[in-house]
C-alpha cells in the first residue's frame, strides 16, 4: 500500500509539475521552461518518494523493471494502476486551476496532452511520433535502470533521471509534446477527450514497446554495469 500511495503521488506531482507549467505558465516559460519542469519534477519524486517504490512513475519504466528481472507481474500491475490514478489526479487538479483563468477552455488549451498531425505543435507523422516515443523511452528507462542498478553512482539518480528526461523533452516536446510514459498521456488526454484520446495509443504502444527492449537488454547484460567487457 505504501508503495502504491508512493507511486500514485510521485506521479501525480509529474503531472502538476510539467502539464500545470504546460497549461499555466507556457507562455511565459516557452518550451525550454517546460522541458526543465518535467524534468525537476522527477527529480523531486525521485529524492522525495523514491525510498519507498522506486518511484517509477511511469508503466513503461515499471515495464522495463518487470522485463529486467526487478518486479513481480502482480507488483507490476499495481504501480500501474497507482500511476494512471496519480496522473488522472494531476490533470484534474491543473484543470481545476487552470478553468479559474478568464477566458481557459478545455477543448482550445488543453491540459499539456500529447499528439501529433495537423493543428499539433511540429505536425509530425505518426509514424516520426512512434519512433521519437519508442526511441526516447528507450533511452530513458535504459538510463534509469542503469542509474538504480549495482555500481550505480549512489545519490545521484534522482539527479541522472531528472536530467535525462529534460533532455528528452528538450529533444521533442515539438514533436509529440513528448510522453515516454502512457500514465502520463492517459490523465490529460482522458479529460480532454478528441484527438488526445483517439491518438492515446501511440503514447502507450511506442513508450512500452521502448521499455521493453531497456528491460530486456539490460538482463541481457548488455546495459549494466557488471556485463562483461
């Protein structure tokens, strides 16, 4: 239970952070203040809550931990569930900050939610979303399970997660707004309905697909540190 409570607000704080400074501050933060809010968001719940779960806050990371050999498919399920509980919570939340300002409407500024095509920021293909998402989550769980893992610099994961998805996001936000995480993608896009919800399988098929291959290329030996020279 603990590690579910932990889970459901790490990413619930993910959410706040990054689609609230999205939604309520884009304007004056541009695309470079919102990377850095995804990305300090993570570093928050990782030194804040990551005692407790590991503070995941994502399927496709638990996804990739399942893969590695680090959870059981029971304990995967359940931070799932935490996590998609914890971003629909945060979108509701920056929604219901967000309609105080005159003039905010759902349909037109939206909760930070991802997508891609016509009337999307870049208006990238589907198919450059797909690959951005899979290939960027890839990079992000390896990161994350080599940053967690036996002769791991200790202390500093927090700091290497956060960065990493700064990074990212610095990367791509024009491409889907990036998601790398379907929790993520799943609380804005359940809220605001239409082509966030109709495009959510993108940002749950590519980010998982992407955790997979960290997942298994890490028990492979392949991405640790004690693999073979």
């Amino acid at each position: 239970m603990k590690k579910m409570m932990a889970e459901t607000l790490g990413t619930f704080i993910l959410v706040f952070f990054g689609c609230g400074a999205a939604v309520l501050m884009g304007e004056a933060i541009g695309l470079h203040g919102i990377a850095w809010a995804f990305g300090l968001s993570i570093v928050a719940a990782a030194y804040g809550l990551g005692a407790i779960s590991g503070a995941h806050l994502n399927p496709a990371v638990s996804l990739g931990c399942l893969v590695a050999g680090r959870m059981s498919g029971a304990e995967f399920a359940r931070y799932v569930l935490a996590q998609l509980a914890g971003a629909l919570l945060g979108a509701v939340v920056v929604y219901l900050i967000a309609s105080g300002r005159a003039g905010y409407s759902l349909a037109e500024n939206g909760l930070g939610q991802n997508g891609f095509g016509p009337g999307y920021l870049g208006e990238y293909s589907v198919t450059a979303a797909l690959i951005f998402e899979a290939v960027a989550t890839f990079v992000f769980v390896t990161v994350i399970l080599g940053a967690t893992g036996p002769g791991a610099a200790a202390g500093f994961a927090g700091l290497a997660i956060g960065m990493t998805l700064a990074a990212i996001h610095l990367v791509g936000i024009n491409v889907t707004g990036v998601s790398v995480n379907p929790a993520r993608s799943f609380g804005p896009a359940l809220l605001v309905g239409g082509p966030a919800l109709s495009q959510l399988w993108v940002f749950v098929l590519a980010p998982l697909a992407g955790g997979a291959l960290a997942g298994a290329l890490h028990r492979a030996g392949l991405t640790r540190a004690n693999a073979a020279a």
